[in-house]
C-alpha cells in the first residue's frame, strides 16, 4: 500500500526533461526503452509504461510552465528538470504547498499545477492526479 503525506501526494509518477530538441530526445528515449518494455506507449514527447510517465519540452515551454529558465541543476542529469508526483487530492496538495511556501504557479489544469522550481535543489514539481489503487494493480505482484 501507499503510504501519503498531509499534502496527499503518494508517488513520484514520472520526469519532466528539458532539451533544445524535445521530440529527438523523446525519440532517443523511446527506441532504448523498446529495447526493454513491450509496454510503451509513444505520444508526441509523452512516454508512458505502466504508471511512469515520461516528458520533454523545449526551454521557452519550461519557462512558461515553471516561471523561470531553464539551467542545469548542480549534479544533476543534464535534462531532467521536473519530478512528476502523484496525489490523491489535487486541493489539498495545492494548499499544502503554498502553505509551505513552494510557488505554485497559476493555471487552470484540472488533472495538475506546476510549482517553480526548489531553491535547494533546482528541480521543479508537476502535481497530478492519480489513484493509489490503479498504480498498485500495474505494479509486478510478488
């Protein structure tokens, strides 16, 4: 089982990356991960394989969603720049964040929000929604 926070976010759903070329990185990403999941599902610069959801956008699209422009993180990867999590209540976590103090940033997307990215560590959130028990059951059973 999953266990959640006050801010009811319960997993981390995927990556954001940023690249001066979203779609041939999307692309590269995609023929290595074939090599390993039957089950990919290509969308654009979406990725999906079981409850991991993969995206890339470009530098103009980071600093429209995130408010900010895109540099890379001190050791960090060189293109992720958001964590996708995963919440069970988009309110709640939207309102524990700005309790918190995190720059949610404005927008109207009901399945998610974006929050500018951490001082400490550079990277930048996407909240969406998700159900605890729909990942659980694409989760390998032992």
């Amino acid at each position: 089982a999953f266990k959640k926070g006050p801010n009811s976010i319960f997993a981390i759903g995927g990556f954001i990356f940023c690249a001066k070329d979203p779609a041939a990185s999307a692309n590269k990403w995609a023929e290595t991960l074939r090599l390993i999941t039957d089950d990919l599902e290509v969308s654009g610069n979406h990725l999906r394989f079981g409850f991991q959801r993969l995206e890339w956008i470009g530098p103009a699209q980071y600093r429209e969603r995130f408010g900010e422009s895109w540099t890379v993180p001190n050791g960090s990867t060189k293109e992720i720049c958001a964590v996708i999590l995963l919440t069970e209540d988009l309110g709640a976590s939207r309102s524990y964040l700005e309790k918190e103090a995190f720059q949610v940033m404005p927008g109207a997307d009901p399945l998610g929000f974006d929050v500018r990215p951490d001082a400490e560590t550079g990277y930048a959130f996407h909240i969406e929604q998700g159900v605890p028990k729909k990942v659980l059951n694409l989760l390998p059973q032992a």
